[in-house]
C-alpha cells in the first residue's frame, strides 16, 4: 500500500517536472478556482435562506415585530426601508403563528379589541373617544383591504349630541388613501368608500364624507361630478353622431358631383343639427256628431178655479145652502221634452318619437369652375333632392363658384419630385458601394491566390522528393516543417486531382513565358 502511494506520489511529480511553466501556472490556477468555488459552495448552501415574513409593515407594527424577534434570539433581516420583515425560510411559519398569538401585526391601527378589557373609572366621555379611535381603525382596517390601497387613514368627527334641533349639526369624515404604485381609484371604488364610512358611523351620511389622496387631490370631488360626467359623455356621443351624419351626407354629395363635374373639382360641406329629445306623444281625434237615438216627451195639463163662500161661520153652517155655479178662470200647462244619443267617433294616437331626427341641415358646395360656366340653379336641384332638403324646416344649400388654388398642388409635387430624385441618388450610392466592395474582394482573393502560388514556388524551390523524406525523417526546424508538410500536401492533391494539377502547371508555365 505504502510502495502504491509512493508510485503515484512520483508519477505526479513526474508529471508536473514535465509541465511547462505557463502549464504549471494555469494548472495551479484553475485547480485554486476548484477550492474556491467548493468553499463558496458550501458557504452558500448552509447560509440561510431568507424570505419577506410581512411586507408593506407601518414604523409600529416592524418596530414591534423585530423587537420579539431580538427577544427570542431569531435572526432577521430588513428590507425596502424597514417596512419588510425577513427571516429563515425554515422558520417562517412557525415565527407568523408566534407574532399571532402576540396579535402582530396590528395594521398599525387599534380597533374594536381595546374594549377587550375593563378600565374601571373610565368616564363615559372617555369611554366615547376610544369607541372613536377603535371605530376609526376598524374603517382602516377594512378599506386597507383593498387591492388599489397600500395605507389608509380615518378620522371621524361626531358632534356632541344637542337638546336643540337648531344645534343639531352633521358628522363628517375624513379619510387618507396612499394608492399603490401602478393602481388608481375609479371613481366608483371611491363613491364605495364613502359609503363604507358613511354606513358605519351613525348619522354621517356620504356626501360628508371627503376621499383625499397622498398627493393632497380630492378624489371625492370625482364622485360629485360623475354626473356631469356622464352628461358631457353624453354629449360628446351626440356630436359625434352629428359628425358621422354630416360626414356621410357629404360623401354621397361628393360622389355625386364627382361624376358631374369631375374628380377634385368641389368641395362639399355639411352641417347637421339633430334633435336627441325622446318625445312621447297621447292624441285623441275626435269626429263629426252622428246622432244614435232620439227620444221626444210631451205633456200638457189643465188646472181649473171654483169659487166658494165667504169665509166666517155662517157659510160654514151645513143646510141647505145653494151656491151659483159661475164659469171659472182655468190655466193650460204645456211639457216637452227631447233627448238625443249621439255616437262619438274618436281615434286614440299613442306615439314614441325616437330620438335623432334633424333639426336642420345646412350644406354648401363650392365648384372649381367660373359661375359662367356652370348652371348653378340644375346643381341646387340635384343636391336638394339627394340630400331631402326640406325648406320649411329652415334647411340651407348654398352653391358658389370659383377657381380652386392649386399652388399647394404644385408644391407637393415638387417635393415628390425631389424625395424621387434622392432616392433615386441613395439607390446609385449603394449600387456604387457594392460595386465597390465586390472590386476589393476580388482583389484581395486574386492577391491571396499570387501569394500562395509564390510561397509554394519558395518552398518547393531546390529540393527533391529524397530530401523530403529525409527531412521528415530527421529533427526538422519550424520553416523546414511547413515547407514539408506543404510538398507533402502538393503531393497528395496531384494524386487525387492529377487532371487540375496538369492544368494549374501549364498555366504556370504560360505566365512564366509571357
């Protein structure tokens, strides 16, 4: 075993009296690197791995968090200006349900867990200021849970309760939004934060309630106005209906005149006005009288006088008292009565009038031509009964002609004419630098292929196939070498390609008796 270890402790001695000194260096070199890069390795691989426990952490809560973490002896780690917390992989888990039981983190809020225990001689006044501020950081707590939130701040105003109506005076709040990088509050999501803090303070209702950002802007304001929003909206898709309207109303004209007068010959322009009012319309049509039925009632009566006797006793004494019948004054009472039924003929109309109808429609269309040329009155005509003109709704069509300017015209086709010439220009540069390139190419190659020619002259120049094979034979030098293994490759190619060999001879010589 011993003599084993001696053998291979000479061989490798042996080995390296046999290295060069550049070999030597860069053995020792990279077998440095070997042990470096171990140790790194395993340096790295028992160095823990540390990972964020809580990110995004208040000064309170990663003040409190790494103080239990000094007081139990855990290492750790922050980042990102203190706000995140690392620690061992291995003891993550364990390390959050430890600071849970402690109730870490809070949030850097206090909430409904204060009243958890009893403070006795707490006045009802102080007991109302800490419901207050618990109350304040469950609101915290609840919109910090918000993907677009990364702090948040409430502060709530609830005004001393007033035997008075007149003292009565609303709650209000405030609340503080730091928005994450990358996010944005819409002004839905902040009208929802309003009314999360309205619905959980008695008496505050939303519109109280004021949404500010980190960058001192009003978000709530958003909320106020996401009516004129919505109305401006509205109006902006009505003018853009009037736009797409116009803008069909003068392709068609255009297209019109284009066939009449020419192409590029006219111009048309279009204003529209266009009636968005949706209209509801109830209409009862009633006709002539027809008459149904008729119905006549007639009556006629007599009412007649008899005088009597003096009033007194005596007349009233029964006997035989006769009475002289004398011819009384009667009265004659006519009654008629007539009754007719008509049919009623009415018509009920019940109509929605959609909105989009015109208003008014004005158009004008300008002609490059001379007003002598050009019967005017024919092309109101044409483009009054393309379009519906209708001149009781105030409609307008005016039609003018005159000589169009053509300098731009001329302007832009110079500019074309010279963006051709200078392309026309970097088309020959480029043709002339290629050229260019293939000439120093070929110029090179032919120099490469002379030289080559000369250099096999050199080499080949006074030796013989026996002193060749002498040389190889023998401890040559680096020229003799290369002049060797040149012949030796001269050789070989006049074996495999004898009819190209002969063919490069004879064109040696031909140039050697020019």
């Amino acid at each position: 075993m011993k003599q084993a270890l001696l053998n291979q402790k000479e061989k490798a001695l042996n080995f390296w009296n046999k290295l060069t000194k550049v070999q030597k260096i860069l053995f020792g070199s990279g077998f440095a690197a070997i042990i470096l890069a171990a140790i790194i390795m395993i340096f790295w691989i028992s160095k823990p791995n540390y990972v964020p426990l809580y990110t995004d952490l208040n000064t309170e809560d990663a003040a409190a968090i790494t103080e239990y973490l000094k007081e139990n002896k855990i290492a750790y780690q922050l980042d990102e200006g203190g706000s995140t917390v690392l620690v061992p992989e291995s003891q993550k888990y364990d390390i959050r349900l430890a600071l849970a039981n402690e109730g870490l983190p809070t949030g850097g809020s206090i909430g409904f867990e204060s009243f958890n225990e009893n403070r006795f001689g707490e006045t009802e006044s102080q007991r109302r200021v800490r419901y207050l501020i618990a109350l304040q950081g469950e609101l915290e707590r609840t919109i910090g849970k918000l993907d677009a939130v990364d702090d948040v701040r409430v502060h709530i105003v609830v005004p001393e309760p007033s035997l008075f109506l007149k003292d009565k005076t609303d709650a209000t709040a405030a609340v503080l939004v730091k928005i994450k990088p990358g996010h944005h509050l819409d002004a839905a999501q902040v009208k929802g934060i309003m009314n999360l803090v309205a619905s959980g303070v008695e008496g505050l209702e939303p519109k109280n309630v004021t949404v500010v950002d980190t960058g001192g802007n009003i978000l709530s304001t958003d909320v106020e106005s996401e009516e004129t929003t919505q109305s401006s909206s509205m109006t902006a898709k009505q003018h853009q209906v009037e736009q797409e309207y116009e803008k069909r109303i003068e392709n068609s004209v255009q297209k019109m005149l284009d066939q009449i007068v020419g192409k590029g010959k006219s111009v048309v322009n279009a204003h529209v006005s266009l009636d968005f009012d949706q209209v509801e319309i109830h209409r009862e049509i009633y006709g002539d009288n027809v008459v149904r039925s008729e119905e006549t009632e007639e009556e006629e009566t007599t009412n007649n006088e008899t005088p009597g006797g003096p009033p007194g006793s005596d007349s009233n004494i029964p006997g035989d008292q006769y009475q002289e019948q004398e011819e009384g004054t009667g009265s004659t009472s006519k009654y008629k009565r007539k009754t007719k039924n008509y049919e009623i003929d009415k018509e009920e109309e019940h109509r929605i009038v959609a909105p989009g109808e015109i208003k008014r429609l004005s158009l004008s269309v300008v002609l490059d031509a001379q007003p002598a040329d050009v019967d005017q009155n024919e092309i109101k005509d044409l483009v009054s009964s393309a379009v519906g003109l209708d001149p009781e709704r105030g409609d307008q069509l005016t039609v003018t002609c005159m000589p169009f300017d053509r300098s731009w015209t001329d302007e832009m086709k110079e500019e074309m004419e010279a963006a051709k010439k200078r392309q026309q220009y970097l088309i020959y540069g480029a043709a002339a630098v290629v050229v260019i390139l293939l000439f120093a190419v070929i110029t090179l190659l032919l120099r490469r292929r002379r030289s080559l020619e000369d250099r096999i002259d050199y080499i080949t120049e006074g030796l013989t196939v026996d002193e060749v094979l002498d040389a190889q034979e023998r401890e040559l030098s680096q020229e003799e070498k290369e002049k060797a293994r040149i012949v030796e490759k001269i050789k070989t190619e006049v074996r495999n390609q004898p009819e190209k060999a002969a063919e490069l001879i004879k064109a040696w010589l031909n140039e050697d008796l020019r």
